[in-house]
C-alpha cells in the first residue's frame, strides 16, 4: 500500500542534485533562476536535493576535468537507480573553451550515460525548464521499466 503511494508521489516531484564541476556560475545562476517564483520549476515538482542519495536527477554544470572526474562519478554513483543524468551548457558536453587545456578530461558522457542535454553557454532558465521536463520524462520511463522487470523503485 505504501509502495504504491511512494512511487506515485515520487514520479510528480523528482529531486535534483546539483554537481558544478568548475564552472564559470553562469549556467548554475541560470538553474537556480528557474527555480525561483518567476520561472518556477517547483510547479512542476522540481526541488533541489541537499544529497545525491536523495536526488533522481543529476544536473552537472562545468567542465569535466581530470581533477574533478572522479570527485563527480562518485558524486553520481551515491544517486540511486532509477536516476536521469543531466548536463547543462556547453562544458559538460563538450569543453566549450576548455576543450583544448590540458586539464580537460573529456565530455561527461565519455564516463556516464547522459540521459539530457541542456545546450547553451549559459543556458536560459525556459531551455534549462524543458531539459528538466524531458529529464523527468526519461526518468518515468526508466521507472516503469524497472517495474515491469520486478525491480522495486
């Protein structure tokens, strides 16, 4: 009975748990402004998680470097599955104007899968809206595949 009532109100409010793996702030100002009342991603369910033990969606922002790689896999790996992974701007994706530096590691999906993509440098609060939108989802799909094959959420 409680099973049912937590997978209901957890599929209607997933978590985030943000990871800046060294960005310039423009992207994380950017998410946090659509968390606030203008944009308000809280409308929809979207909270931010103070853990990533108790997060569904993983939003990482910065460039992958190889002094953060590990810091970050490890961050994500505490996230529980079903999880949705999300980077957000151009340096998680891609590097941006890191990409050539020698500290850069790689895209962050050179490591994990990325489930979304949220693109811009920095990426406006209605882009980072929709990407968490399609990040929750995926994230319901990931949810209901998991039950069917008798995993328990």
């Amino acid at each position: 009975m409680f099973d049912n009532l937590i997978n209901k109100s957890a599929a209607k409010s997933p978590w985030l748990f943000h990871i800046n793996a060294g960005s310039c702030n423009g992207c994380d100002i950017e998410l946090v402004a659509g968390l606030t009342p203008r944009y308000d991603a809280e409308r929809l369910g979207f909270r931010l998680a103070g853990t990533p033990r108790h997060a569904d969606i993983v939003v990482v922002t910065g460039p992958i470097t190889a002094q953060i790689k590990d810091r970050v896999l490890r961050t994500i790996e505490q996230d529980p599955e079903p999880r949705c992974i999300v980077t957000m701007g151009s340096c998680p994706a891609s590097g941006n104007v890191f990409k050539d530096g020698y500290p850069y590691a790689g895209p962050l999906s050179k490591y994990v899968d990325v489930d979304v993509d949220i693109a811009g440098c920095a990426a406006k609060p209605e882009t980072v809206l929709e990407g968490l939108y399609q990040a929750a989802q995926i994230l319901e799909q990931k949810r209901k595949a998991m039950k069917n094959k008798g995993g328990q959420i």
